[in-house]
C-alpha cells in the first residue's frame, strides 16, 4: 500500500496542454477520486501515475520516491479495466489468475495467491462461474480480485462503470465503497458523474482544463466550493447563480430573496443558491420573500423539482416529497442566509 504524490507536474499533446502543474498527495489507503468534464486531464493524470507518460515538467512520487525514470512494470501500480471487462470464456478462477500465468509464476504460488485474495474478497464460492453468471458486484470483486494477485500498491480505475445501466451502477458503486474499505488498499478512480464521485471519494480532486480547482472531501467542497465552477459542477439540479445588482442585492426583477447587508460587499458579481436550499412558499401580501411564478413541476416521487420564473432569470428548487404547487401560481422565495454563496468577478467563492 504506498500513497501518490505529483509535484508541479505538467503534461502537453503538442499544443494541448493535457495537465497543468498539478500538485497533490493521495495518502495510502485513500479512495480518491479525480471528478472532471470530458477532456479535463483525468485520464492523463492516470497515465501518468502508470508511467505509461512521462511529465514534461514536475515529479511524480510513489510511496514518497520520485519514479519519472521508472517503467510501468516496475512501478507496480494497477489498473483495473473499464467496464471491469472480464475475459467471458474464463471461469472467475481463471480471470483471477490470468495476471499470473501470463507472468509465467509457479503454479503453486499461483494458487496459493488465488485462494489468499479469493478469501480477502469472499468469492471462493464463485470461482467456478462464468462472468455471465456472476451478478455485477460480484463481477466487480473478481475484477478487483485479478489485480489483487499482483499484490500492486495502488489501484487505479478510469471510469469503470459508466458504460453500466443504472442499477448495476447503484449497485456496483456501493460494492466498490466496501470493498476498497475492507482491502483498506489505495484505490484512485476516475469519473466524470458528480453523484458516482460523491458518493464514492473519501477526498476528491476538481478538475478544469488539466488544473487542479480544488481538493477535499466531497461534502466540504460540495458545502464550501472554491468557486462557481466548482459549485454548478457538483449538485443535481445545479446551483442556482443570481447575479448581484450594483447595490449589492442580487439581481431581482422585482423583489428580492433577503440577505443580511453585511454579507453583501461590493465585490459579489453572483450570488449562489442550491435548489435544496430554496424555500418556497404561497405568495401572500406582504411576504418578504421574492416573488416568482411557477413555471414547471417535475414529480421525482421523493422529490420535486420546481423551475421558478423571477421575471428575470429561471431558478429551481428541490422540494422534499409532492407537494402541492401549481403551474403558474404565485410563489414566495427565500432562503437560509447561512446557505448562499457570493462569487467575485472571476467566479471566485467569497468567504462572509
Ligand atoms: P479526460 O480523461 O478528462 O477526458 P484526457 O486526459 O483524456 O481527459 O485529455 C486531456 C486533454 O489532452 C484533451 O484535450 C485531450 O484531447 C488531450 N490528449 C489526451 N491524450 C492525448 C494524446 N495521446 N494525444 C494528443 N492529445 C491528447
């Protein structure tokens, strides 16, 4: 188990700059995720790791020893393979112990390696199926198990279940969490979903154009985002961003969602709001909150979505449950002061 470290590294195609002088450290026995649109360097960063790229500039270090200079064979670090593909001919038993055999091991060094790794995984039992046979997260713990056998350092998976529906990724992603937490074994995993590296990262890294925008535990950077880029990146329905009137209210058509005059200095361009922190209620006279009408209802059973016109801007809210709100009704916004995020000229988050 050994952790990960880049050092101002930087990586271009050309004229393309793949990575830009990303910096961080991936402690051993972490599961950290690298979150990102397409394009954004997170394949890149992994390739780097495997040493499959060299840097053009910075260090990459493997359990604290810089490995620029080392091949991919030796460096020891595996890749478990998108879609946790799994030869479909091979029982579990013979996927398991492919890595083996392919390196030409002793036979009774590969058993003895099948069977430790089959009991740390719980799947003795399966080793006798076929992948077609095996349900998906039991296919992901013998995918996980044929890397194992190697006894690499690290793990590494881009985006290793997006290609599955979306039931076998509910499940499968619940089986990755546990499993790396019983392995206790550094695992780093490429997405390119909000809600998979949420729900999966004991600490993530943001990507935007190859350059690290931020890195936290998914919770703390969900809560307090560095930027409004990192804010409308993460959330379901995204963060609304109102921008801020000239009088350091944020811009309202008419009425306005109040905020204390101390949280507003003259610096907020844009104002940020989640559509779970959105109260909306039934517009009566006097009301302090904002005015709006209600523009469409999407029932989700649990929840509801409900899109907002201000007049000026559309907003959307995330409602616990049914309620009862009516197309084109009157609303009244408003909105915990403590959960708005105020954004500067250049999307930076400020801090009240
Ligand atoms: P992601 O994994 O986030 O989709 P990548 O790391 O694959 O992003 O790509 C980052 C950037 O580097 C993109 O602009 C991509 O086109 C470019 N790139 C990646 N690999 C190569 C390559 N082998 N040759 C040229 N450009 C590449």
């Amino acid at each position: 188990m050994a952790g990960i470290s880049f050092r101002n590294v930087s990586k271009r195609y050309g004229n393309t700059v793949a990575v830009q002088n990303a910096s961080f450290d991936i402690q051993p026995g972490e599961f950290f995720c690298f979150f990102g649109p397409p394009l954004s360097g997170k394949s890149t960063i992994l390739k780097l790791m495997l040493g499959l790229e060299t840097p053009d500039e910075g260090e990459v270090l493997i359990d604290g020893r810089p490995v620029n200079h080392i091949s991919p064979g030796h460096r020891n670090v595996a890749m478990v393979f998108q879609n946790l593909a799994l030869f479909p001919h091979m029982t579990a038993a013979e996927n398991v112990r492919f890595p083996l055999v392919e390196r030409k091991v002793p036979e009774a060094t590969i058993r003895a390696r099948v069977d430790a790794v089959a009991a740390k995984l719980h799947i003795a039992h399966l080793l006798h199926k076929l992948p077609a046979h095996l349900s998906g997260g039991e296919r992901q713990r013998v995918a996980i198990a044929r890397a194992l056998v190697r006894d690499p350092v690290a793990y590494l998976m881009d985006d290793p279940i997006s290609a599955l529906d979306a039931r076998l990724r509910e499940e499968t992603r619940v089986e990755l969490k546990r499993i790396q937490r019983e392995l206790g074994q550094t695992l780093i995993y490429v997405t390119h979903d909000q809600e998979e590296a949420m729900s999966v990262a004991d600490r993530m890294a943001i990507l935007e154009h190859g350059e690290i925008r931020q890195i936290g535990a998914p919770v703390d950077i969900y809560d307090r985002p560095a930027s409004r880029y990192v804010a409308q990146l993460l959330g379901a329905p995204m963060m609304n961003i109102m921008a801020a009137a000239p009088s350091g209210r944020p811009e309202t058509g008419e009425g306005t969602i109040l905020l204390p005059a101390e949280q507003m200095s003259g610096n907020v361009a844009g104002v940020g709001i989640r559509p779970e922190d959105l109260k909306v209620e039934p517009w009566a006279e006097g009301h302090a909150g904002r005015p709006a009408t209600v523009y469409e209802v999407e029932p989700l059973g649990g929840y509801t979505v409900v899109t907002l016109d201000t007049g000026s801007q559309k907003l959307r809210a995330l409602l616990r449950g049914q309620p009862d709100i009516r197309i084109d009704s009157r609303v009244a916004l408003s909105c915990n002061p403590e959960r708005v995020h105020f954004f500067g000229a250049a999307g930076e988050a400020l801090r009240p």
